[in-house]
C-alpha cells in the first residue's frame, strides 16, 4: 500500500518538525516519522528540555541553601526530589503535546515507527511504504560510551538515565569534562552528591575560548565539583555497592581506583543513522559517520537530505531548527542561507556560559588581527543587586573594520544575553554598533554594552 507526499522527514526532533512545519506553511504535502511515542526527539524528551527542568529546579534549590539569606530571607529548604522529577515530567509532557498540536494545525500527517529508506523517494515504516519527492533525514544523534564500558543506565547511565536517578548519589563521577557532563554534574552536586570530573584534556569544554575555560573551572570548584583532568578512564567494575573506575594519567603512568555510586558517561555523542537503509539507496557518509551534504543539504542521492546532528557543525537543536527552515524553504523554491559564524552556544550551569563566533585561539591560528574587549559583571549595577558577580563579557572585533567576530560570556543570564551580538553579527555589525545602542539600565545588557566599548579602550564604569 502506498501513499505520496512531496515531503517525509525522518526524525521529529527540533530540525525534523521545525522542517515540517515550515514545509507545510509553504504548501508542500508533509509527513514526519518518528520512532517514539511522542514527539520532539532526544531535544525534548530526554535532552535539553528535561535537563532545564532539574538545572532550574537545582539552582532554586541551591540557592535557598545557601545563598538567599545573603539577600535577607532566612529559609530551611528540603528537598522533595520526586516532586522535581515530577515538574520535569510534566514540563516535558506539556511540550510534546504542544508539538503534536502543532502537526495537527498545519495538517501534517504524524507517522509513528521506524523508518528504513528502500529506495530514492520510497520510505518504508512497519508494513507501509510511503513515496515522496523529497525525504529529509532528521534523525538526531545518540550517546557514545568507552570501549569495554558499557551503559546500563542502572550505575553507569548516560544523560537519560543521569535525568531518571531516583535518590541523590552520595558521590558520582562524570567521564567527560563538556556541555552534558557538567550541566548534569551540577544538576546532582547542588541536591547533594559528591561530583568528581574526569577529563581527557587539560582542561574542561575543550573548543571553547581558553579564558572561558579557565574561569569556568574556578567557579565550578569554588561550587565543590573536583576535577581530575589529563586524565582516561580504561576500565569499569559495577557492583551492588556501585561503579570502581580505573582512571591513568591521558599521557601513560600509574592507575588509580576511584568509586562513585553512579557514573554519568558523558564523552559525546554520535549520528544516529543506523536502521536506516542508507547503505541500499547510496548515501555516503564521512570518516566520522555523518551523512555527506552539500550546500543545498542534499546527499550523494537525488531527492534525499539531512540536516542537523547527522551532517557536520554543532550538535545544537537550534541549528538543525535553523537548516530545517532553510532546507524547507529551498524544497519549496526559495532561497535560504546559515552564517555558521553566527550560531549561538550556552551551556545552561550557573554562571551560565555563552558563545558566538571565533574564540582568540581561532582568530590567531587564522592569522586575523583582532581587538578584544572584555567588562566584568562585578562592575554592573544589576549584576550586584542581584547577588550575581561572578564572570565577565568578551568581544572580539577585527583590528581594521571593528566588524564583530565573537563573543564569550560567562555570568548570569548569559544565554539571553548572547542574543544580542549574534544580531549583530547577522547583520555584518560592529562592536562601535553595540557600544552605541542605548541599553536599559540598570540591567545586565549594559555589560554587553561595555564590552563593546571596550574594544575601543573607552568602557565607561571601569
């Protein structure tokens, strides 16, 4: 039995459904299949949703803990860790309703099952095969885990088990020193757990720009999170009693045992493409098993694409949003364009930390004359009334034309903050643009603001 759309999307993640729905407000008969239940994919049911849900409900719990009564409100907070999970359940639940809502208004037609492409134009679910024009791969990505360590999301869980736990751990050991490991490693520290972190750089999130870096560690430690960095981990043994984990130096010497009652491997993740036929149609794939694209997101086969955690960039929902849009928007004969320059990054612990274009180490490996700018939160009236002071904003403008070619925040609330200069540096704007926009004050923008005045040496509360 069949059935012809001009659009199918495999996967109902952030990129899957924003595509569909965008070709469906552009006239294009649309279908999505997704092996779930629910829709919204990793994103929403086991990801960045429900991690946002415990990081928030963690931070209230904090800083009732410890930091309200800097602010005059004496409280003795306990910790009811099953109404948590609950608020994360229901917030989780109302946003998969609130997308199936949305397939329904713009009369897509939901498929539920795992897709396997038979051929070019042909998606096959269960006993049904569907035909399309157009078959965009939206699958998403899945955990990686070490060689001989395996995830039984029992003592050794990946994020959907770290986001399941029923009691706080008493110590818990995160295997990798980025975004997941430390949002959910401070997730369970602030409830109560002992969090040690092991690294295989000599520093945590590897990539980002080295003053981040550095001060995020600082502040993470000051928290209580303990890092062991240089360091690999070559072996597991669980028991009733929990997890012991071998660690070496990265460079070769002497092992150590460290024991946790949970580990959370976090080391990355992978594209999700297995299951899906794409040996029998032909689509190549690179070296690290993402799906070869071209400009126009279209594969070595006619007719089939992808877009998002399958193809190369940054594993982030809202950039497989933004190429599902823009895939949806060329399908219909449109013209789209992404400044992968421009792509925003926040990784939600406190202080929040955020990002958008090139770190220092990029610019002067490219051999690009820069000036740099740099405004603490200490300075800024509202960050003090707050009770918020740590961190600080950097921009970074090219030496000849000012043009903003990114910017590194690390304080509170800069994953709204960033927002700002990624417009700007949509629209090709400089850092004299920001410096001379009024900001409200007193707010925490205004650190923005000087920064960007910094990049010219004429900061005004410094």
């Amino acid at each position: 039995m069949s059935d012809k759309f001009d659009v199918i999307i495999i996967g109902a993640g952030p990129g899957g459904y924003v595509a569909a729905i965008r070709c469906a407000q552009l006239g294009l008969k649309t279908a999505i299949v997704e092996k779930r239940k629910t829709l919204g994919g990793t994103c929403l049911n086991i990801g960045c949703i429900p991690s946002k849900a415990l990081l928030y409900a963690s931070e209230k719990f904090e800083e009732a803990e410890h930091h309200m009564g800097d602010i005059g409100v004496k409280v003795s907070p306990k910790l009811d860790l099953k109404a948590m999970m609950k608020h994360k359940a229901d917030v989780v639940s109302d946003n998969t309703k609130g997308i199936e809502f949305l397939m329904k208004k713009n009369k897509i037609k939901s498929i539920t099952g795992t897709a396997e492409i038979v051929a070019a134009g042909s998606v096959k679910v269960g006993k049904m095969t569907y035909e399309a024009d157009n078959i965009i791969i939206a699958t998403g990505s899945d955990v990686i885990s070490l060689p001989g360590i395996k995830i039984d999301e029992k003592k050794i869980v990946s994020s959907t088990g770290a986001l399941e736990l029923s009691s706080v751990p008493k110590k818990m050991v995160v295997i990798g020193g980025g975004v997941i490991g430390l949002e959910l490693g401070t997730v369970w520290r602030r409830l109560g757990a002992e969090v040690t972190v092991v690294e295989f750089m000599d520093n945590i999130f590897p990539g980002m720009d080295n003053e981040i870096r550095k001060e995020a560690k600082k502040l993470f430690a000051k928290q209580g999170i303990e890092f062991k960095l240089s360091s690999k981990v070559t072996g597991a043994k669980t028991s009733a009693k929990g997890v012991d984990l071998t660690v070496e130096p990265a460079a070769g010497g002497k092992a150590e045992k460290i024991s946790a009652d949970i580990v959370l491997m976090a080391i990355g993740r992978k594209p999700y493409v297995d299951g899906l036929g794409l040996d029998n149609v032909g689509v190549k794939l690179n070296e690290r098993g993402q799906i070869e694209t071209d400009e126009f997101f279209e594969t070595s086969v006619e007719g089939i694409y992808a877009i998002g955690d399958v193809i190369a960039g940054p594993m982030l929902a809202h950039k497989a949003e933004d190429e599902g849009v823009v895939l949806a928007e060329m399908l219909a004969g449109q013209s789209g364009h992404i400044d992968y320059d421009a792509i925003p990054g926040v990784v939600y612990t406190w202080p929040e930390i955020a990002s958008v274009g090139k770190t220092e180490e990029q610019l002067k490996e490219a051999g690009i004359k820069y000036k740099s700018g740099k405004f603490p939160f200490m300075a800024n009236g509202r960050a003090r009334a707050m009770n918020a002071t740590d961190g600080f904003v950097k921009i970074l403008a090219d030496a000849a034309t000012d043009r903003v070619l990114g910017a590194h925040m690390i304080g509170p609330n800069v994953g709204e903050l960033i927002s700002e200069v990624v417009t700007v540096m949509e629209f090709e704007g400089t850092a004299e643009d920001i410096g001379r926009t009024c900001h409200a004050h007193p707010t925490l923008t205004e650190v923005v603001k000087e920064a960007a005045l910094a990049v010219d040496k004429r900061q005004l509360h410094m």
